[in-house]
C-alpha cells in the first residue's frame, strides 16, 4: 500500500466516518485511535522543512539555477581542525579497552559542564552542576516543555523562533490558531518591531507561567540592551513568570549587550537559559548544546525547578553522543575557542556584506549587528510575495517573516551563514534584483 | 546560596506557605509557578541513575572492594574498528570544505533508512521512508509519548522497563501511585512471569490506546514466540490499540522467535517498533536508534501517525549526531555487521557462564538464552534485600526487580554485560556467597 494509497484512503473516510473499511484490494482496514487534540491543533507544518521543501520545488523547476541557500540559517564552514580532532580521537579511543566507554551521564560529561560554566559563566557564577549539556537547543525547549505541562501558560516574542510555539501547541498549553490573527489561543504574542526598540511592551503584557525570550533574536537579529533584560527579569520577578533565556547567538554579539541573562541581578532565581554549540561551532550536524537551571529556581512550594529538569533528562533524554561532548570540549580549549572566533568573525563579515548591499538600496535593514540574520523590512508587501519575488528571480532562499509569527509579517530574514563567495554573488543579485 | 541552603528553604517553605520569604542573609526569595502536576505523580527517581548512585555509595564505603558492575545492562566490549573509523573518518571530513554538513534531515539520512529496513526488514517491507533514526530507543518513547498526549491509556508488561511508565506519568497518562500496590492508577499492568509464560493474560486486559511490548523483554529477557505475539496483534487489532513494540534486544535471539513485530500478519496496522544500536553495536555512549512507524498505521479518522510522528520528530528533535549515523552506517557494512555479532556472541556467552553457575544453585533462572538479561527468583524474599545482600557479600551490582514494577518482586535481573574475566569472577563469588 503505498502512501499515494493511504492519502485516497485518508479522504473516502472523511466520507464514510463510521464503518471498518476494505482496502482497494479487499482488506479490511484497522483503524486506530483518535488522534490527540493538541496535535490537531497545530496550524501547519514546521516552518524549515517546509523551506527545504521549497527549495527543491524550486531546484526542479529551475535545474541549472545557482541556487542560494540563505534560508533556514545553516552553517557552511569546516570544523576547526583541532575539534573535529579530538572528536576522531574518541572514535578510535571506543575501538580500545582502555578507551571503551558506554553510558555517560545524563547530564553529561562534568568536564564538559564544568568547562561551559567556566567559559561562558564565570562572571556569574554558574556551576558544572547547573548545566544541563543537550543535544540541542531545539531537543532542550521540547523537554522543558514536557516539564511544564499542559496547564502551564506561555507568552513569546513576536515575531520568534517557531519551536517555541509550537512545542507549546504540541503539549497543549495553546488553544487552536486563530484564522484571522494567526495567532493560537491563550498564547501571548509580544510584538518586537523597530516601534518598540525590539522589547516587548511589558506593561501592557499580561502574566504568564513561561516567557520564552531569545537574544540575539531569532529572527529579527536584536540584541537585548541590559536596561531592557532588567526589566525583562523585574517583570518576571514580579509576575512569578519563568524566563526560557534562548542565547544560541550570543557568540554573534558585537556591542555591549549581556551575552547571558545571568549578567542581569536576580536573573537567577526566574531564567533557565539554553545555549548551544550549533552556530558557534558549526556543530549543526554534530549535536550539542545545553541548559543552565539555576539552583536558585523554585517553583512556588520552593522545590527546585533543577530537580525535575534532572529527572526529564534522565527519564526521556540519556545524553549527548560522547563524540560529540570530546568535541565541544575541544571547542571550549584555549585554540579550539580562538578558531572558532575565526569561524564567527568570517559569518560577521558575511553579514555586514549583505547589510551593506541591502542598505545601499535604501531598505530598512534590522539585526545583523549582533547577530548572524538580517532582517529586511518591505512595507506593504506580503512576506511570502516578497520571499517568493527574489527565489523566482535571484534564486536566492531567505525565510518569509511570516513563517516566525504574525508579527514578521512584512519582513524577510536573510541568514549570514553561507561561503565568502556565496555571499558576494547573493549581494550582486540582490542589489540587481531588488532595485 | 548553596544547594543546602535551597533544602532548608524547602522545609522551612513548608511551614509559610503563603508569604515572600526572606533568606537568611534577608534578600526576599522569588518563588514561582506551581510545579507541574504530572511531574508530582512521580513516585520515585529514574531507576538506572539510583543503581548508579547505590554503587558509588557502596564503593564509598568498601573503598577496597572489587566491584563487578552487573546491573545498569552497560556495554563494555571495544567498538569494532571499522565502524570507529568510519566515525573517525567522518570528523575529519567535517573539516574539509568539500567534507563539511551542517543539519542533516531531522529523520536521518536516506542511505541509513534504507540500510536500516534493507538489514531488519527486507522479509517484511519496511521501506527507508517508515524509519526514523533517533539518538536512542529512550527518547523516542518519549517523543511517542508527547505525541499521543494526556489523554492516551496505557498498558504495560509488569515487570518492564521503567521508562514507558516513568514517561506515561510524566505527560500525564496516569494518576498518582497508590502506595499499596506500587502501581500509577489509570496504568493497565499486565503480569508476566513464569506463571503465564511472561505472556499476559489478554482476555482479561482491559482495553487501551497503547501496549508497550519489550521483546526480548527487559527485564525478563523472555523473547515472545510466534504465537504469542500473534495474539498480541490480534488483540491490539480487535481492539484498536498502539503496540509499541521495543526489540531493542533483538540481536540476542537464538532460537526462532520473531525478531520484528512486523513479522507478524498484521501488524503494519497497529504497531510502531523502536530499535536501538545500544546494546547491538555498544553504541550506548554513541546514541543511535530508529523507530519504524508504518504508513498502514491510521488514526481513526484515517490520518497517517507517520505524518504526526514526522512533525514531533521535525519540531521536538534536530536529528541524531551524523558522526553516530555515519557509525551506524557502517555498523550495517558486511563486515561491521560481522564483526558485532562476534561481539554479541562474546556477550551470549557471558550470559550462559552466568546462568550456569545460577542453575548450579538450583536457583530458578529465566532469560539469558535470547537477551543479556538474566532474571532470578527468590520466591518469598525482598528483590532489595537480595540485591543488597550480593552487593554486600559479593560486591556484584545487579539491579532488584521491584525496580521494574511491582511484578518484579522476589526477583533480581543480572546483566551479561562485561568483561570475560569479570563475568568468570562474579560466576566464582555467586556460587560462593549465594549458596
């Protein structure tokens, strides 16, 4: 039975509800369970297959098109030697007895946790054991969520990272989407445009379990300033409101603002903070990031949030791949770090190339500044048209700001991540195809 | 504020439920949102991780002791060096720029799907499309579990593997544990022992939305027969329930017992499989897994799960690491598929050593002839007092049944995993302490 099959099938039983079916072939058709509401209510699909998809639909439409890939944000540059390395060592080291190892821990490695919290978090005094190290930010928001459960209420940024959302959806902290706002019932949307500096109009923010907060933002580009995450952290002090702290691009911030929200006082008795080694080491494909969980974090019994991210790790989670941790603590090594700066320092000036050739066509151009995407304002127009307008004609994919929220309406995102040579062509085509 | 400090908090909390509580040092206390009600169901930790904490307690106290490890079920053998250096071989590559990936597909690679179904499941028609490559069989289960929400009902064996109960009450399937029978309300446990073949008695189950069904079973190490499992499938068919069959064991069958579920008429229509490279191909520090979701598998709307599978997988996960799917890869090679059944051979045998200095005590011993897990009675005693009893005497780790749910009492489960001359020492200190 092939899926084209199941598809026929899917759509005659919308027809005939109630009754076992027979296949064409005469089989009867087991029918099982009802599908779980919160699935049904997710409105579409995950927004970067969806780009991929679209990608190839255009790749075949158009086969001898160069096709520019500054979509879904992903990283093009080798690995520092001395990281991907160390990370072979261990492949070999598991051939031997001495080196065989099996299950690590949950958490992970100590000298990996310890080694995050010294390098990212000494100034705030975060422990090896506060960190949580993950396969990835995406896997973390996900576990977290299954931690609050389904009673728990969430606001977000608007536009934001989708995973947030729809997590939400999944494990059915939302209602449906609403057709005309875009938006899924009892989900906060804090509109974050050039109009309110990127912040969140918290005065007018009703209160809410759960704020996820993503600085730099993905995707407006947006750092937050330290007058901004104070009163971020005074709102979630307030409210009794846990702050989900996204850092993945705090390695892209140039200027002065926190590269964690733990540099902000009281930060961490209300943020858990979810950082990762997928943009600042090119680890996309490698697996890895973490979690900090403040010891300080209680829920309002005064148990400690700590404890029960543990007993999620160790119950749905069973750690990172040990290759992957040999690699990240050769990224945290005095050479591993100063290479991989390197790497950061080359996608900067990739994207002070696109912010330059966009800028010179008097766009409204946002982000970029501290972060690896810019995001491009065309007023009036539809995301979708606009991200269609430069796919047909520049053959170059961005994301439409509509795939990020409501609020991204209006909006493209273009990722810095791409070869030097990649770039300056998308440059020249933009600057030709968008005039 | 140290973690003692939090514990102290806790209780005195306890005592002023209501107010801002000031620290000792006078700074106010920031408590939050209530926790998690499903989180509260939990009647007990992870089960692996307190193994490991009561082993480190023990080699605290017997610093001098020669501890054998048989309980967690960890692998110690090498990793065959072809499949090393394929791992290996793919780290450098992500140096090259010719070399270098970035995310791969969040399902895994094609060329390991297809390998995948062509290896386990040419005879049954499994096709690449319905595999998913996981970073492990414990977190698919509970990627399972989000998908099927709250409101599912759940069966399972009893004893069993603690995760699917553990992830059930987590997402809310299940009410609190009731204290005189160990078990979670709303949970289905179907005994399986000696008594009934460690098959449970299906028409006297009540119905449910999902069957987990481990075989060869942890902690039993029963493989289910042909017959036994075509009940089980006409069972799930009759009654329109999930089977999630976990055969992360698989490759420790000797005699002619299905090694999929899928060999079973049928079972397309109501079963998922989930299978593991752990305890296959060593890979329990790796992490590598699949699980198999059948396009026959429909709602009863006739919506595919596979789709829904897809988008938890697209939205909750990012892939496994590539380095482990290049691994996997090449554990599926003709040579590295030799080469691990060589190293399961190596743990065949250690179970067969281990049973037999068990059966020389007369002492009633199950499994061990198509898993590594060999399953003990001591009728009429405590499982925890005999665990302690050869921790103390033998300084053997095993793990006491009653961590497999209340069916596992006056059990303990003793894991072949090991090194030969640990395994041939612990047969010698069994027969000595144990007589």
């Amino acid at each position: 039975m092939t899926y084209i099959h199941i598809l026929v099938y899917y759509h005659n039983l919308e027809k005939q509800p109630n009754s076992r079916l027979r296949s064409e072939k005469g089989e009867e058709v087991c029918k099982l369970v009802s599908r779980n509401a919160n699935m049904e209510n997710l409105g579409n699909e995950y927004l970067f297959p969806e780009i991929l998809k679209w990608e190839a639909e255009h790749i075949q439409k158009n086969p001898k098109a160069q096709l520019i890939r500054l979509g879904v944000g992903d990283t093009t540059h080798p690995i520092p030697e001395i990281i991907s390395s160390a990370m072979a060592e261990h492949c070999y080291a598991l051939s031997t007895t001495q080196g065989y190892k099996g299950y690590g821990a949950e958490q992970g490695n100590m000298e990996l946790r310890i080694a995050i919290a010294e390098k990212f978090y000494r100034d705030v005094g975060i422990k090896g054991e506060e960190i949580f190290v993950s396969d990835g930010a995406q896997c973390d928001i996900s576990r977290f969520q299954i931690l609050m459960g389904p009673n728990a209420t969430v606001a977000v940024q608007d536009p934001t990272f989708p995973a947030y959302i729809d997590s939400s959806v999944i494990v059915g902290q939302s209602g449906k989407i609403v057709k005309e706002t875009g938006k899924y019932e009892n989900i906060v949307y804090m509109n974050c445009g050039p109009e309110n500096k990127f912040f969140p109009d918290l005065p007018n923010t009703p209160r809410t379990d759960i704020i996820f907060f993503c600085s730099p933002n993905n995707p407006t580009g947006h750092a937050a300033s330290r007058q901004q995450l104070k009163q971020l952290v005074d709102f979630a002090r307030e409210n009794k409101s846990i702050i989900v702290f996204d850092s993945a691009y705090a390695a892209y911030i140039t200027d002065d603002s926190p590269k964690t929200i733990f540099e902000i006082p009281g930060a961490k008795e209300v943020a858990i903070e979810i950082g990762s080694f997928s943009k600042f080491a090119g680890f996309t494909g490698v697996r890895l990031g973490w979690t900090v969980v403040p010891e300080e974090l209680l829920y309002s019994s005064g148990f400690p949030l700590r404890k029960d991210f543990n007993r999620i790790v160790c119950t749905c989670f069973n750690g990172a791949s040990s290759i992957s941790q040999a690699g990240g603590l050769a990224c945290l090594s005095e050479q591993g770090f100063r290479a991989l700066n390197n790497v950061v320092d080359y996608y900067k000036k990739n994207t002070i190339l696109l912010v330059d050739a966009l800028e010179s066509l008097e766009l409204q151009v946002y982000g970029g500044k501290n972060a690896p995407y810019i995001w491009v304002h065309f007023p009036g127009s539809s995301s979708c048209d606009v991200f269609n307008q430069i796919l047909e004609r520049a053959h170059i994919v961005t994301v439409p700001g509509r795939g990020f929220g409501p609020g991204g309406e209006g909006y493209i995102r273009i990722s810095g991540f791409g070869r030097r040579e990649c770039i300056l062509e998308a440059s020249m085509r933009l600057k030709k195809y968008l005039k």
